[in-house]
C-alpha cells in the first residue's frame, strides 16, 4: 500500500487505496459515461471530427476509470500490467484519430461551429468538476498517474474545440476541426508514452522485487 495522501497531495507512492480517491473515481466514471454518449452525438450531428475525438476521450477515460477503481488494492504488478493496458489502448485511440482525421480531409464541408460551440462549453464544465474531485490524487503509481493525465487531456481537449469553434465560424472552413482533431491525437500519444514509460518501469522493479524475495511474479 502507498505513503497515501495527506492535505490534498498524494505521495508519488500513492497506490488508490483510500475512499476518498475511490468516491472520485465512481463520481468521474459517471460523468465522462454520459458526455461520451452526448458528444459523440453531437459529434455526428455537427460533423465534427475534433467534438468526435474528445468523446473518444470519454470513452477511454471512462473505461480507464473503472479499471482504475477494479485494480485498486491489487499488487503492484497487476496495477502496473493494467497501466500498461490502458497506455496502449491511449495510443490506439490517438492513432485512430489521426486515421479518421485524415479520412475527414477529403471530406467537403465545414462542421457546425454553434454544435461545436455550445457542446465544448458543457463538455468543458464537466471536465473542470472531474478535474477538481482529482485534483488531490494528481500524483501517485502508473494506475493513479493515468487517471489524472486523462482528466487533463479532456481538459485541454475541450479548451481546443472551443477554439476550433470560433475558428470555424470565422473562416467557414473545416481546416480548424481538423487541426484540433490532430493535435488531440498528439496529446493522446503522448499521455500514452509517459503512462506506458511509468508502467514499464513499476512490472521491471515487481519483477526485481520477486527475484529478490524469492516470490514467483
């Protein structure tokens, strides 16, 4: 079990084993399950690929948090290995955006910048209520790391569609959704590369510990 959390600040040893971090997880769950379902609507309904790519987001970080919630109290390396999961999944979700955003290129059109609009402000209200239930379990293991980097990509995520809404509005083209769309699939490779680094390094230092201790991994 991890140092915990005190005051509001996780140690970096902070394995999720505290009621508070899981009453956050299932309040979050909750959230991001209902805006995937909203924006992926609106998504089509607006023809917009960037308000597509944040539900996506959603949708990872709904499954990521329940897994978080499942592995919580687990050992260390079944904590890691289901880190490591969720990293690879980032980066299939982030490839897949970046397929999908260029099949939209040849498409013709721009998207609905009042869809956009109006559903990246609620989506951003949600995210922010997400990010402040966490923002005391920032820090911690791989598994608690991977909660808040996904709370903070919806973040951003959402700060950009509004961006691309107004950008869109102004030059009635889809040029802006599809750069947010690509630059959403950035973020999201990246959060993958520091999740997948850190569960990397947590099944390597199990594996050692067995070794040491004489306990099969």
């Amino acid at each position: 079990m991890g140092a915990g959390c005190s005051g509001g600040a996780c140690s970096t040893n902070f394995d999720g084993v505290s009621k508070g971090f899981k009453r956050a997880l299932l309040i979050v769950i909750a959230i991001n399950g209902a805006m995937f379902v909203i924006e992926m609507l609106a998504g089509f309904s607006g023809q917009s690929m960037a308000l597509k790519a944040d539900a996506l987001d959603f949708l990872g970080d709904t499954v990521t948090y329940g897994l978080s919630l499942w592995v919580i109290g687990k050992t260390a390396l079944l904590r890691a290995r289901i880190a490591l999961l969720k990293g690879v999944s980032l980066a299939l979700m982030g490839a897949g955006v970046f397929v999908a955003t260029l099949w939209r290129f040849y498409m013709t059109g721009a998207p609905d910048e009042l869809v956009m609009g109006s559903i990246g402000f609620m989506a951003l209200a949600a995210n922010l209520i997400s990010v402040l239930v966490l923002i005391g379990y920032r820090d911690g293991d791989a598994n608690v790391r991977s909660v808040w980097l996904c709370s903070r990509n919806d973040a951003i995520g959402n700060l950009a569609v509004l961006a691309a809404a107004a950008a869109v509005w102004l030059t009635k083209t889809p040029w802006p959704d599809l750069i947010v769309a690509a630059l959403m699939a950035a973020l999201f490779l990246n959060s993958a590369r520091q999740i997948i680094g850190a569960a990397r390094d947590e099944i390597e230092h199990a594996h050692a510990h067995a070794a040491e201790t004489d306990i099969p991994a």
